[in-house]
C-alpha cells in the first residue's frame, strides 16, 4: 500500500515534467509539507497550536 503511494506521487511529477507544467511544482511541494506537518503534529502536544492556523 506504501509503495503505492509513491507510485501515484512518481506518476505526478513525471506528468508535470512532461507537460512543462514546472509552475505547480512549488504547490506539489507546499501541500505535501503541509499534510506531513498535519501528520506529525497530529500525536503530539502542537496539535492544538497549529490547528488554529488553519
């Protein structure tokens, strides 16, 4: 199921980079350290705290 998850992400970025399509890269890269950030926070004693940033 993990190695899924890369494959769709490979799939992404080889789509971008055949279509030229290099100015959504930066969103890409901003929406998946955002979900990485909602991700490890979510365990911890931050929670609260970065919740309300959004």
């Amino acid at each position: 199921m993990f190695k899924d998850k890369w494959n769709v992400f490979r799939e992404l970025l080889s789509f971008l980079w055949k279509e030229k399509a290099f100015w959504l890269i930066p969103l890409v890269v901003v929406l998946v350290g955002l979900g990485v950030l909602l991700f490890l926070a979510q365990g911890s004693a931050l929670a609260p705290f970065i919740y309300t940033l959004f």
